[in-house]
C-alpha cells in the first residue's frame, strides 16, 4: 500500500513538473510568436525591413555599398515613426520566393520587397494597406517586340520564381514555357542573352529598366487585372500591422509617397509613367479598406 502511495506521488510529481515545462514552452512560444511585435521592435531598438537588392529603382545596393529605392525610403520613415531614427533600421536582403520564409522565420519584421498581394499569399502572411497599385508588363528586344500573349506561343518567356508573373502564366497560359530565375539580375541577363523571347514581370519594374537598357521594348504596358503593392507581416502579427495600416494612412494623407516617387521613381521613368497610375490616393486607400 505505501509503494503504491509512493507511485502516486511520483507520478502527482512528474505531471507538475511535466505542466511547468509545457507552460514554460507556450510561454517561450509566444515570446517568438511576439518578437516583431511594436512592443519587441521599441525594445530591440531597431525594425527589420526585408527588401531587394537588385530591383531598381524599388531596392537595390548602389556601388557604395548602401540601400536605395522607393521602398527603402519608406522604410527609413517606418523606423523614424516608430524608433525616432529613421536610421534605426536593419535591411535583410531577400529574393521574391524567400519572403514569406523571412517573414515566418522572424528574419524580418515587415517586408517591403514590392510583395504584391493575392490571395494565395493572404493565407500566409497579414498585408497591411497598399502603398501602390501595379499590373503585370511584358519587356522584349526591338525588332521582335512581344505586343500580344498570343505571339509568346512556342516561345520561351522569362519570369522570376514566387513572383506573380509566374503564377499568372502557370495559370492562364500553362502552353507558354516558362524560364524561372531566383534573382531579378539573372531574369534580366537572360533577356539579354537571347535565352528567352520576352520577360515578364511588374510593369512598374519593366518600365523603368526598358528605359535604361536600350534595344528593349515594354510592349505590353498592362497585362491581368491592377494589383496592389503593400507591407507584409508575419501571419497574426495584428499589433504591427495595425500600426501599419495607420502609418500608411498618414503618410497618404501627408503626400509623403507623391515625394518618394519624385524622389526614387521619376528620375527613372521620366514621362514615360504618371505618378497616379503607380500611387495610392486617399480616395483609393479608402475603397480599399
């Protein structure tokens, strides 16, 4: 009877002990879940941006080393609003297929690498609200201009892997054989190589590099239905989105992206592409919401 009792006690023992651990695990669980918090960021000094590093003029690393683009000037304004120094950011290179991947590794606070949103990848990260609006374009060598998806038969075209280029292709024309690449400077070398007939990709994108690559033509400007461009955070993250969404609601109403474009974007595509046709206005964001 007492070695029973005794059993009993060590099992009362183990199961307490057993409880504590698992509490500790959800406990440190949650901490992870939480550490792109607005709270964990204010604490950690710093918020992590992942963003490109070959897709000029949106981001890339100029010769000295250093982040440039649309979308690292705003991201260096997230950090002033939020840190009080615009310099209190750490950017994270990324890729387009390895964005969600940062976002639920915690590698990165937001992204910010021009992640347009769908609704595949809704189901795996929070998008807060747009900051531009964009559509597909199709960019190909002067002299064998691609104007129509129908003439992309038989042909090779270029796209970006976990871009929504692919996905549109791989859905609406699976006859047209895709080229896929990781990085937007293979893609664009292989343009240039002869490897494929045309690329496709953002039009906000293929605008600007027509324009600094002579012999090349963006000869569909428009392709699908408009999507827009926006902040991602780690699925859940409800407290940085929120805080987001309020940011980029201010900064609209503030004109700061008209200064941005002005800043990043016009001295690329010059008259080429009006700033309405690439940023948010407050009417829009509304509707949006």
């Amino acid at each position: 009877m007492k070695k029973f009792s005794r059993i009993l006690v060590v099992l009362a023992v183990l199961s307490m002990a057993m409880g504590l651990m698992t509490g500790c695990g959800n406990k440190k669980s949650e901490k992870s879940d939480n550490q792109s918090s607005v709270e964990q960021i204010k604490k950690n000094g710093k918020i992590k941006v992942g963003v490109f590093s070959d897709k000029p003029p949106f981001g890339y690393v100029d010769k000295n080393g250093k982040n440039q683009g649309y979308d690292v000037v705003l991201a260096h304004r997230l950090a002033k609003d939020l840190l009080g120094d615009e310099n209190k950011v750490e950017f994270v290179l990324v890729e387009a297929a390895s964005r969600v991947e940062f976002l639920q590794s915690n590698k990165v606070d937001v992204i910010l690498a021009n992640f347009t949103v769908t609704d595949e990848r809704k189901e795996v990260v929070d998008y807060a609200l747009p900051y531009m609006k964009v559509s597909l374009g199709v960019v190909s060598p002067n002299g064998k201009v691609i104007t129509d998806v129908k003439q992309l038969k038989g042909k090779k075209l270029i796209v970006n892997k976990g871009t929504t280029a692919e996905t549109y292709f791989t859905q609406k024309y699976p006859d047209i054989e895709l080229l896929k690449y990781d990085q937007n400077t293979e893609a664009f070398n292989a343009l240039k190589d002869g490897r494929g007939a045309a690329l496709a990709h953002d039009n906000t994108l293929v605008y600007a590099w027509a324009r600094e690559n002579k012999g090349f033509t963006t000869g569909i400007k428009s392709l699908g239905e408009h999507d827009f461009i926006a902040p991602a955070v780690k699925k859940g993250n409800d407290d940085l989105k929120s805080w987001i969404d309020d940011e980029i609601t201010k900064l609209t109403k503030e004109g700061f992206f008209e200064k941005d474009y002005k800043k990043t974007l016009l001295p690329v595509y010059g008259k080429t592409v009006e700033a309405d046709t690439v940023i948010m206005n407050e009417k829009e964001l509304k509707e949006y919401k």
